[in-house]
C-alpha cells in the first residue's frame, strides 16, 4: 500500500470530490435544521404531539439508510435528488427532539415575565424561548452533522456525488491496483469533512450562546 504514490497528481479530483461531500452535507443539514425547528415551535406547546414528534423522530433513526434511498430511486430516480432527500430526513431527526426538549425547558416563568413587559408571541418566540434553547438545538445539529457526514458515503449506490464512490470504486476492487488506496483516502478525508464541520459548530456556539448559558 502506497498512499503518497495514490494521491500524486489526484489532488484536483479529490479536493472536488471532497467539495461535493462537505456541501452535500451542509446543505441537507441545513435543510433539515430548518425543517425540524419549524417542526419543534409548532408543536412544543402541545403535549401530545410533541410526545408523538419525540418518539417518531427516535424511531425514524431507526430505518436502515440504504432502504430508504432505495424506496426514494422509485419516485426520483438516481442522482442527487434522492441522495439529498434521504440526507435531509436524517439530518433532520436528531435536530427535532433536541429543539422540542430545548424549547420545552424554557421556564414558564421567564415566558411570563416576558409577556408582562408587553413582547409579542413572536417576539418571545425569537428574542426568548429559540436563544434559551439554542445551547441543545445546536447540540443536535453536531450530532446531525455528524451522522450525516458519514451516511452520506452511501448515496455513491445511487449515483450520488461525494466521496463514497472513492471508498465503493476501491472496495469492489479489493486486489487490484490502488483498491485500499482508494478506500483509505475516502474514508479519511470524511473524517477530515467531520471534524472540520464539528470545529466550525463549537467555535458557532462559542459566538452564539449566551454566556450565562453556556
């Protein structure tokens, strides 16, 4: 196994490989946060539908990645588009229970006193409940951004961009010229994605969280 001999001349096509993972991962994690916030303010007032979301979004983590992007190839074919549906489910999964735990803990208390000094709902909503809850929604996120970077090696099966074609292409060639080579690069620059996405989150939170909540 020769690494360094791999990656001469390949820096171009891996760094646009690796580009395609980290934005498919950004974006479908976005979309999801988004997605699962609105999701968790609709609901956190409501006791039996947040019970109902909470256990729903648990058991959701549940259904095996490939069988879903397989169901989604029947609708929408292969390529990105279901890659980047399967992605955003997930990513949205852990985002949704720790929005609705984030934003159920704010203290009624702190809600009243807010409505006595005459805020609006979305006032409270905005200025009170979503930065008293961020400190868990954001942990969420780091847990989705995660996860998602990982699973997102997968959707090379459906012709997906990213670099789990490096890591299937070196995999289904095992014996030949350069097949762990391959594989090795793949899954290392997804751990590099990883960990870079996770430094970018602590270093959001150090600039976003209250410090009397941190």
């Amino acid at each position: 196994m020769d690494i360094w001999n791999y990656l001469q001349g390949r820096g171009e096509f891996l760094g646009f490989l690796t580009y395609q993972h980290a934005s498919l991962a950004f974006q479908t994690v976005l979309v999801g946060t988004i997605v699962a916030v609105l999701i968790a303010i609709a609901v956190h007032r409501l006791p039996l539908f947040s019970a109902l979301t909470l256990t729903t979004s648990r058991v959701a983590l549940t259904i095996p990645s490939l069988a879903l992007l397989a169901l989604l190839i029947v609708p929408f074919g292969l390529g990105v588009v279901p890659s980047f549906i399967m992605l955003a489910f997930f990513a949205a999964m852990p985002v949704i229970g720790n929005a609705i735990v984030g934003l159920r803990s704010v203290p009624d208390s702190v809600i009243e006193s807010a409505r006595g000094i005459g805020l609006s709902r979305r006032r409270i909503l905005f200025s009170v409940s979503l930065p008293m809850a961020w400190p868990v929604i954001l942990t969420g996120i780091r847990v989705s951004t995660q996860m998602v970077v990982g699973v997102a090696a997968i959707v090379a099966y459906v012709l997906g961009p990213g670099l789990g074609s490096l890591i299937f292409n070196g995999l289904s060639r095992l014996g030949g010229t350069n097949s762990v080579e391959m594989a090795l690069t793949g899954t290392v620059l997804i751990v590099v994605i990883a960990l870079v996405f996770d430094g970018l989150l602590v270093l959001l939170g150090r600039l976003t969280i209250a410090k009397g909540l941190s």
